[in-house]
C-alpha cells in the first residue's frame, strides 16, 4: 500500500528504529540520507551516478522549480521524475524556507507571502494552496506543508507567532491537497523553545499527517540545543509515523538525529561543501585543497569503496580542486553522498543486529 | 610492436585510408578523434564516461600540466597515466601552442622562449630540450616537438622564419628525447603558404619522426584554404606514418581532413562548446539554451545512442544550462564526444566497406 510505514526493528537503548516508507515510486529504508536535487538535479551527478551511490530518494526544491524552469513546464514534461530521469521516490519542500531565506522584499500576510524572485526581481505570491498546487504538479511522492521559519536567533514571541501560522497554514494545505499518490507532511516548528515545539506538535498531530517535518533547526543554534529538542520532542511522536528532521546533513547529526528516533535527513552540506574541495570521511573532514595532500597518493578514504576512492588519489583530487576542473565537484561530491548514504545503511545494520551503541561509540570516537 | 602503424584499408576515390596504430597503452584506430584533457581531466567527464563514449586515446597538454600540478608531482605519481587513473594512450602536445597564446611578456630566442605564467605571473623558460623532459617525466605514448606557431594573419617572410626555427627545434628535441616507450613527433608548419608548407614537410621527412603533425591550421582562415593546404601537402607524406592535424574538432574539418588522408584530430571544441550549451548533432549544431527547446521532449539526437540522448530531453538539458548547472556540462559534453568519435567510427566503417563518397555525400546534406 502507498505510504505504509513498516517498523522493522526498534533500538532496546535508544529511539532509534529501522523502517520501510512504502512511495508510488518504491520503498525507502529509514533511518535515511536524502539528497538534495535543488533544481531538478542534484548538482553534477547523474542519475546513475545517484543510484550507484544507492540513493534511495532524493529532494526537489519547490521555490526554485516554480522560479525555473516553471512548474507548468515540469507538469507538461510528465512531471518531476519524468523530467529529470529519476524513478525512484522523490520529495519536494514546501519553498517556505526559500521565500524566507533568498527573496527579497517579502511581506508576510495571513494568506500567504508576497516577494520578489531571487534571479530577477519578478513579483511572486505563495500561500499554503499556491505550494500545493506548485507540488501537486510537480508531482513528487511526498510533498511538504508551506511553513514559516523563524529567523535564527528568535524572541518567544515570534517564534510561537510564527509556529501557530504554520498550524493554520499547515490545515489549509491539507484541506487543499487532493492527489493520492503523494503523501502531505506536516512541519513542527516552534523555535528553540520546547514547549512551542510540543504545542506544534500536538496540534498536527490532531490533523493527522502521513508523516511529519521538524523545520527549523540545524539554522545557526548550537548542535546539544538540537539534541535537546529532539529528546523533548520524540517521545511524544507516534511510532507508527515518519519523522524527517530537516536540512541536517552533517555526518553527527545524521548519527545523534537518528539515535533520537529521526528516520528521515536532507541537507545540501554534502553536495556544497563537495564543490568547495571538502570531502567527509570516516575520520572527518578532509579538506582536499590543502597543500599536505598534494604528493599524497592514496585515496580520500581508505575505508571507502565509492568509484572516486576506489580510482583517484588525493593528489589527483587536490589537482582538480585547485585548477577549478568540474570533475573535482563530481568526484567529490559522488563521495561524500556515498559517505552519508552508507553511514546511514550502516546504522540500519548496527539497529538490525542488535549493537548500535557499539557502532555509535565507536563512530564518535573515530569521527572528530 | 610499439609504434607499429599499420594501414587496414585505402579509400580507392580519396585520401582516406583506415589504419591501427599502436602504442604501449594499446592500439588506436584512425582516423580519430581524440579528446583533450587539458589539465589531466577531459573536462566534465570521468575515465569511465570516456571509456563509455569509446575514446581510444586523450590528449594532456604539457603546458598547464607543468604549471599546475607540475610534471615533477605527476611522475612522482607513476606518470600523467597513473595520476589521471586513464589506462589507454595519451598524446601531450609541445607546450608551444599554449606558450604562444597564453602567456604574457613572451620573448623568443633560438634558444626558447622565455614567458610569465598566465596563472601567477612567474617566469619561465621552455625551449625545445625543456619540453621534451617535461614530456618524458609526463610520461604520454606519443609526444610532440616544440613548435614556434606563426599567428594568423601572417606575411610570408614570418611564416617562412617560423617554420625553419620549428625545424632546428624539432632536431634538437629528437636528438634529446630518450625514452623508447614515447614516440615523438614532428610538426609541419608554414603558414597559409603551400611552398612553405611542402619545405616543412621535406625537412622534417628526411628526420625520419613516427608520425607527423600538422600545425597552424584552423587558427582562423578559411576552412577551403585549409583543405586546399592538405591537398597540397597529403601527397608528398609517406603512406606508412600517422599525419595528425592538429587543433581541429568541428565534424565537417573530421570529414573533410579524413578524405584527405588526416589520421589524427584533437580539438576542444566540442567540450568547450558543450559547457557552453551548444550541442553537435547529426543534424548540425544545436544551440540547447535557445527558448524554442523550452517544451521540446525529444533527445538531442534522435539518431545517437548515447547516455545523454537515451535518458534526457532537449527541454531538461535548456533547464540544466539555463539554470548554470554542471550536470548541463555533463551530458552535452558526453554527447558531444560521442558524436565526434562515433562520426569517425562510421567513417572508418565506410571506407572499409567501400562506400565513403556515399557516406561523405549523405553527411554533407544532412550537417549544414
């Protein structure tokens, strides 16, 4: 059945738990990476490239497949995995965290924000029902409430005034959504303050979403803060629901997330710091550009059985980050998503057999 | 044997003839096209995207190789074979080209040419023992003399004391080039200037080089006025050594220096062209950034076969290029150099069976 969430096997000493998230477009194991695919396509990968990486699911951005190439266009294309030769499940953000954090002279009204477009100064309205309609569209097998996010750091006030517009907004996207195929997430908000995040979480909870966002975290506050809230917040989750911790995508937080019940990630960290010459591995990061690895010739991760690791050295690497050669950003970046696709694979083992807590101590220890 | 060039077939109408040229890193059919990977990476493609396209051979360009990461890296690195991770032959050319056309504050001597790095500024020399060491720490199948590449326009007398400099030069990198698993070629110049041409030519014979370069075409003057020096030239080489000529990529120069008798092309055209969103087809150019392609759900190339054109529309690829994505980069580059290698491909087909002027003649009224 579309969009059942299977609990496999449950941690004894954590929140953590393995599922399969059943899509149109096939299963997905949790807890899992997504891949960001802003614009139709995550950047200088292929699609055979990505399922060589063993992506199971990837993104699309909302904000900027409305600005380009239009959403009409993508419909008439036979949709978003048509356009882009991707078959495998695809989600799409609500463009809420674009609006407020790329367009300029926005006013925020009740019905929705009124901005200007990032690329060329074009006047834009969306609301809760111009999102859905731009997904729907789109096409993707999950597809996410238009919410606002509070600017960080953020007063009480704005924050619980921002939070109870996301509820308001988050019921008029779910009584404007019609396609079946594609399953409606709602997104908690509430800042840093643990008792907005239980009151957002209550109230969607009552609406009954098919899964839920937690937005509006990893955006500047500390790494323990996030943890916090995660704890506070998870116990009172359904187990039977998804939980997708948004735009988190550094390899502790994938880790810690997931110990705290999280089953869903996405994050541009790893394809963006890829093309800045930054590669994660299993005993951190790795930053290519620099001189010490320039007669280096072994690979990025020794540990690692990704095409790049398996066939370029750090030297080689080096040398096409410093000249600025494009093949730099694909080979980087095709390691760095395996890193954190296979880190989640591997955790899913670790829950399965029965030794998380062994495969975390031992992650923290190796990964500074 | 190393070197051997064995002709498999002549054109019975033309100067066209198929051969096999081996080399230490395997055997290459001519006529070719052979992709340039200027600073050790075909730009936007990996090894296995080239070895997917079927490209028998690349070039290395000993200037930007030696400026960055330094020939000194990629022989300590096992050679520009191993850094790269490229198991097939690799052609560097001289430097000249690139010391003539990149650099600043140039100063010729018979002894070489002093320079300033177009990257820092720093001086340099290179004169003809330089590049040849520079070549042999590279470590390339084939190699080139340094050539003094006389721009275009030109008067005669600047041809002529041009062309009998790139004599002395290539005398001199013969006598110093050592190592027996590189072949080094010779290059004719002379300019626009036929007499010139053929006083190269005789020179460099009597030199006995394994093969032989055409410089200084298609660095601007009319394509008839090339083809008119080929014809000119084509009869006095010998049958039994490669002719490459050199810097030529667009597919109609392929078919036309083939049928007279060229065995070797490199080019960066067709990559350059591809980040540029342009993409050659069976058709002629096909300028993919045009807003005609905006809905336009077809391939590239309803004739070709490759990755690009099996899995991505017109509109995708318009979406990828509009939006400065290097996946854009990627697949038009992919079918750019399957277009040109697959174009050789057929011609070597053609002759074999005894229908090139009908291969030529059908090319001719499709490519405009």
């Amino acid at each position: 059945m579309s969009f059942e969430f299977e609990i496999i096997k449950e941690c004894k000493d954590t929140g953590a738990r393995v599922g399969k998230l059943y899509t149109p477009h096939g299963c997905i194991d949790t807890p899992i990476f997504m891949p960001v695919g802003t614009q139709a396509t995550v950047k200088a990968m292929t699609p055979r490239d990505l399922k060589e990486v063993e992506a199971q699911i990837i993104l699309g951005n909302t904000y900027h497949l409305y600005m380009r190439p239009g959403e009409d266009i993508i419909e008439r294309a036979g949709g978003l995995h048509n356009f882009m030769n991707w078959d495998r499940p695809i989600l799409t953000d609500s463009g809420g965290f674009q609006v407020f954090s790329l367009t300029k002279l926005r006013t925020i009204e009740e019905e929705g924000v009124h901005f200007r477009s990032h690329i060329d100064g074009s006047k834009h309205f969306i609301g809760p029902e111009e999102s859905i309609r731009i997904q729907n569209a789109l096409g993707a097998d999950i597809i996410m409430a238009f919410d606002v996010c509070s600017p960080y750091p953020h007063e009480y006030d704005k924050a619980k005034e921002d939070m109870e517009r996301t509820i308001r907004w988050a019921k008029r996207c779910k009584d404007f959504h019609s396609r079946e195929d594609q399953a409606l997430f709602g997104i908690i908000q509430g800042g840093m303050y643990k008792d907005l995040r239980r009151a957002s979480a209550e109230d969607l909870l009552a609406m009954d979403f098919p899964g839920y966002g937690i937005g509006g975290l990893s955006v500047g506050e500390p790494k323990p803060l996030m943890y916090e809230i995660l704890e506070d917040l998870m116990p009172m989750m359904p187990k039977d629901k998804p939980r997708y911790l948004m735009g988190v995508g550094s390899a502790d937080s994938l880790v810690e997330g997931a110990i705290r019940g999280v089953d869903m990630f996405d994050c541009v960290l790893p394809t963006r710091i890829a093309r800045n010459g930054t590669a994660m591995t299993s005993s951190g990061r790795v930053v290519v550009r620099n001189a010490t690895y320039k007669e280096d010739f072994t690979p990025l991760d020794e540990e690692c059985n990704c095409y790049t690791c398996k066939n370029f050295t750090r030297g080689y690497l080096r040398h096409l980050v410093k000249s600025n050669e494009i093949l730099g950003s694909m080979l980087i970046t095709m390691h760095n998503l395996n890193f954190l696709i296979s880190l989640m694979a591997e955790m899913r083992e670790a829950i399965i057999e029965d030794r998380l807590m062994s495969f975390v101590e031992d992650f923290r220890q190796r990964y500074k």
